[in-house]
C-alpha cells in the first residue's frame, strides 16, 4: 500500500492516570488495532512528575499544560472515580478545553443502534450495548459490557460501571455514578451525582447526591 494515503493517526492525550486513565488507553489501542486512525500520545497527570510513566506512556505535564500540546492533539478526561465527579467535572471545566479538542473513544466491539446520540468526549468500552433512542451526554464513560436501553438518557460526566443496566427511558442525572452490575429499573430517574451501588437494583427514583445500596435498593446517604 502506498504509505503516503494512510491517514495521519489522530494524537489523543489523557488526562488522569494508573486504572479510568489506563482503561481509557486501552481503548484508544483496541481502536488503533482495528484499523482506525488513532494514537495514545500519553498522560497528563497532577501528581506525577514528567520523568515517570504510566503503563508505559509517558507523563507529558500537568492537566494546566494542555494548551502547550501541539494544535492537532485531543483530550480525554478519564478523572472521575465515585464519591468525587462532581469535583472532578469542575476541575475538567475550570481547563476550558474546547469541545473540538474532546476525544470521543468508541471500542470496536460496541454494538450501537444507529439512532443513538453521542456527546463528545464520551468512552464506551468494549462490549457495551446501546438500543435506539438512547441519548449519552458530553464526557460519560460506560464501561465493558453494559447495556443502555432504548430511549434511555445519560447526563453530561455520568458513569455506568461494567455490566450495569439501565433499563428502557431511565434517566442519569449530570455526573450520575452507575456502579458495576446495579440495574437502574425503566423509566426511572436518577438525579445528579447520585450514586448507585455496586449491584444494587434501583426501582425507585433517586434523588440527587444520594447514595442507594441493594436490592430493592434503599437509600443509604
Ligand atoms: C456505594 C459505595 C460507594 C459505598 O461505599 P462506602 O461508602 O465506602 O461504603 P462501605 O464500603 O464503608 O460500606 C458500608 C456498608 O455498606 C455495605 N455495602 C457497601 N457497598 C455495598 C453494596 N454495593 N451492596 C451491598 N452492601 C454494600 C458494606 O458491606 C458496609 O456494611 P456494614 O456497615 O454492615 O459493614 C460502594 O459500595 C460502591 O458501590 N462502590 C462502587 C465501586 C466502583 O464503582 N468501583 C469502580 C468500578 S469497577
């Protein structure tokens, strides 16, 4: 094949590091193998220094340097963890990235209805389902293996872990955290930053910032 027709890999950058900032690497390897036109640049990270690397990438400064990167380079925000989006996000927003520069990371194995809305800077990992009509804000991360039912609604920085559910028309609140394996029954809603346990079973609306344990699930805090 002629080398000069092959697309230029696209650079991505992440910000965060060692475990969301690896999973999100990964990604960005997985899409590389397959044959789309991508490259993991390397970090940036607050807490260690630019001779130290992550998973074998290097640390290219400080979430603050962004704008020293080259102009062609893209972001990714893999910063969040539960019990801290909310902090997390403003901090993400207080960097003034443009959307332009947001990565959006969609593994290959993805099965994504047509009709399916993606905000930028959004990662979906590998095996995710997403039926028609569901609509996935700026910024969400929806980990291996989970499903997003149809018509159902994820929030600008929302998580859904590994193998977590949410049923048809059920509602993410801004920065909702999805646990692995919780079910979040259809039609219900979540408001922001709540949190829904590791396999708790939601059939309840949730209020926003609290926390729901178990299954049924009940309110913990
Ligand atoms: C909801 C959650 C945040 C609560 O964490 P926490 O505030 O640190 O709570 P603790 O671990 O101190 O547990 C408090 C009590 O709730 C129980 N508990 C905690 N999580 C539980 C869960 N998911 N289901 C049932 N019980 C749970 C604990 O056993 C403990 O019970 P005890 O008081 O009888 O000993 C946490 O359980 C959770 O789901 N974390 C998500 C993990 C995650 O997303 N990891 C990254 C992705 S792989």
């Amino acid at each position: 094949m002629n080398e000069t027709a092959q697309q230029k890999p696209v650079p991505i950058v992440i910000l965060g590091g060692t475990g969301n900032g690896l999973v999100a690497a990964q990604v960005i390897k997985d899409m590389q193998r397959a044959g789309q036109a991508v490259e993991m640049l390397g970090f940036l990270n607050d807490h260690q220094g630019q001779d130290e690397h992550i998973g074998g990438y290097p640390i290219l400064g400080t979430t603050r340097e962004w704008a020293s990167l080259a102009e062609d380079v893209l972001f990714h925000c893999s910063l969040l963890g539960v019990g801290n989006v909310q902090a997390r996000a403003a901090l993400f927003e207080s960097l003034e990235i443009p959307e332009e520069r947001l990565a959006t990371l969609i593994h290959p194995t993805t099965c994504i209805a047509d009709d399916v809305v993606i905000g930028r800077g959004v990662m979906i990992c590998s095996f995710v389902t997403c039926q028609p009509g569901a609509r996935i804000g700026r910024l969400g991360s929806i980990r291996a293996g989970a499903n997003i039912g149809h018509d159902a609604t994820l929030g600008d920085y929302a998580y859904v872990g590994p193998n977590a559910t949410l049923c048809g028309y059920a509602t993410v609140g801004k920065g909702g955290y999805v646990a692995p394996n919780a079910v979040l029954r259809d039609r219900t809603e979540m408001g922001e930053y709540a949190v829904l346990a590791a396999g708790a079973v939601a059939f309840k609306d949730i209020e926003p910032h609290s926390t729901w344990i178990g299954n049924p699930a009940r309110r913990a805090v």
